[in-house]
C-alpha cells in the first residue's frame, strides 16, 4: 500500500500511513547515496498533504504544507524545517527546471525560495 492510498484509508494519525512512510524512507535509503554518488539531482515531495476526513481537497495547512526534501549539490543548504521557510508551490516548476538546466516558461513565477549555488542555473543566487 503506498502512502496516499494508506491515508485514505486510515487517515495521516493512523500507524498504518506511518508505516507507508517509513517504507518509501528505507527504499530510498537504499538508493540515494549512489544516486547523488552518479551526480543526480533528487527532489522527493509530494503533491498534497492528508487531512483528518482522509481527503485531501481542503485549504488547511494539512492539505496544503507537503515536505520537500532536496539532495543536491547544486543546492544552497538551508534549514527549510522552520515556518519561514515555505517555498509556494508556484516555484516547484521553474526550480526543477533550473536544476535541470532547461529554461523556464516564460509565464512561470521567479524562484525566490530555494537559492542555487553560483552557475547552477537561473534562479537567485
């Protein structure tokens, strides 16, 4: 049972979305190390939160506040656990493109939130 699935289920409190979680965590723990080792870039995110009703169509911060986690060298390392540090959705895009080399589209919003080290793209540094 995947994480989404599971909190439909039994809800984002419940042991069992817990435990989806935990077992994406150890595939990826497998993984990550060579991949960053083979100069990937690796964003893992998700595209909403879990709510208490087991949905996800609402505007609390439940829904909307999703981790975001970034292994990167092109990356400058910031504490993103503290509230200030929300990167708006509307950035996501334009960032991924940016970390990989592509342009951006025109009607896409500047990234602000995540910095980029020096020649690593567009974004601010």
């Amino acid at each position: 049972m995947n994480i989404d699935d599971a909190g439909h289920k039994f809800g984002a409190d419940s042991k069992e979305y817990v435990q989806a979680a935990v077992r994406v965590d150890a595939e990826l723990s497998q993984y990550i190390w060579r991949w960053m080792s083979e100069g990937y870039q690796i964003v893992v995110t998700s595209d909403h939160g879990m709510n208490d009703y087991h949905t996800h169509n609402g505007i609390s911060d439940e829904d909307r506040l999703v981790p975001l986690y970034l292994f990167s060298d092109k990356v400058i390392v910031k504490d993103f656990r503290k509230e200030e540090a929300v990167v708006p959705q509307l950035e996501i895009a334009p960032f991924l493109c940016n970390l990989l080399g592509i342009p951006a589209g025109d009607r896409m919003q500047a990234v602000q939130g995540i910095l980029m080290k020096r020649g690593s793209g567009d974004a601010a540094e």
